[in-house]
C-alpha cells in the first residue's frame, strides 16, 4: 500500500501564481520529509526538507507547512515561475529508506 | 565539486541478458541507495548500502537482483536475465549518514535501463 498520498496529480497555475501540494502519512516513525523537483530526463533534486518537530519552514519561494497531529505536509510554491514547471515528489523517511509520493505535474503558464 | 555519477545514463539490453548499474557517490559521503523509477511513476526504494554492508534490501526484487558497494570503487546494482517488466530508470542517492539529521540524500542523473 502506498504510504505517502500525494494530490493533486496535476496542477495549471498562472505565472506569479502560488501552487500548493498536499502530501499524507500513516506511519509516525517518519523522522524527516524532503520534497524533491523533478525535470524529464533528469535526477529528482532536493527542494527543502522538513523534521516533524517544526512546523514551517520557508526557504526562498519554497515554503513547507507540516502539521504533525494530522500526518500532513504540503508545498508551497510562491510567485510561481514558469522555470518551476517540472514533478514534484513529497516524500517520508525511515531509516533510510525514502517513500514518496506518487508525484504532482505542476505547469506554470506565462 | 561532482555530485552524484551514474553510469552509463542510458542501457539497452536484450531479454536475458545481464544489466550493470555504476554509482559513485558525492565525495565524503558513505551511504548509498538505490530507487526504481517506472514510467509516470513515483520512485520505490530498493536497496541502501554502507561500505561492505546491505542495511536495508526490502525493496529488492528477491530474484535476479544484487546490489554491492565494495570497500574501493562504486556501487554496483545487477540484474541477471533481464526481462522487459525491469525497464525503467535507476537511480542512485547518496547521504553523509543516515540519521534525520545527516540523512540529505541527493541523487544522481539515473540510468534508463531498455529491455528489447
């Protein structure tokens, strides 16, 4: 079963727009949660990460809010470019071993 | 400052041959992993080695895959007797640890693996 749901599958927002993925987890032994950009035909590259003992963080246009009672996460994206256009993967770690989400397609159109 | 190398980025094999996939990770850092990524897929984990040691093989396949990382060299992932379900695109993360803390893992450019 999956372990990390992620929504929406797809996402259009209009340049300068904010674009917000949502992600949720069952298992409470996840220690730490990156969210990775992917690009086709490239390698997902880490975005921002988050420990479930915060519950924001903000790095540039990229902002993760994380809400530990309810075992969500999400990503937000700010003033959206159409450079952030690419998949976005949550994800969930445990030992080492990364679970991620299933992917959101986010567009940005100019 | 290299990042994470993979090689070769792109494979093609036939059915029941032998795939061999390199990683070298980013320079100080011990702990490798492996993920599969199948077409319009999320990544699944498959395996995460130290130098010398399997820490963690769930998610490998429990026939025709093995995975090393010897003392010297890179990390090696092997599929015998490929078949065309194992195409997909491999890739390979690296972290400095694997606490929360330490445990960043940044990944390669990833080998797409063709079974003809």
């Amino acid at each position: 079963q999956q372990q990390v749901k992620q929504s929406p599958q797809s996402l259009i927002v209009q340049k300068g727009g904010i674009s917000i993925i949502n992600c949720a987890y069952e298992n409470t032994a996840f220690d730490y949660f990156p969210w990775y950009q992917q690009f086709p035909g490239k390698g997902p590259a880490l975005l921002i990460a988050i420990r479930p003992d915060v519950s924001e963080k903000k790095e540039g246009r990229f902002t993760i809010s994380f809400n530990k009672s309810a075992k969500q996460f999400s990503l937000h994206i700010m003033d959206s470019q159409p450079g952030d256009s690419a998949t976005y993967f949550c994800a969930a770690n445990r030992g080492g071993k990364l679970q991620f989400g299933a992917g959101t397609q986010v567009v940005v159109t100019p | 400052n290299a990042g994470v190398m993979q090689n070769p980025r792109h494979l093609v094999r036939r059915r029941g041959q032998e795939a061999r996939l390199r990683c070298s990770p980013m320079k100080g850092h011990s702990h490798v992993y492996w993920y599969r990524q199948l077409p319009e897929e999320g990544l699944k984990f498959m395996v995460y080695l130290q130098k010398e040691n399997i820490i963690d093989e769930s998610g490998m396949p429990k026939e025709r895959f093995s995975a090393e990382f010897p003392k010297e060299g890179p990390s090696i992932l092997r599929i015998q007797q490929v078949v065309r379900g194992d195409s997909a695109a491999y890739f390979c993360a690296s972290s400095l640890a694997g606490g929360p803390d330490l445990a960043t893992q940044y990944f390669g450019p990833g080998t797409r693996l063709l079974v003809l």
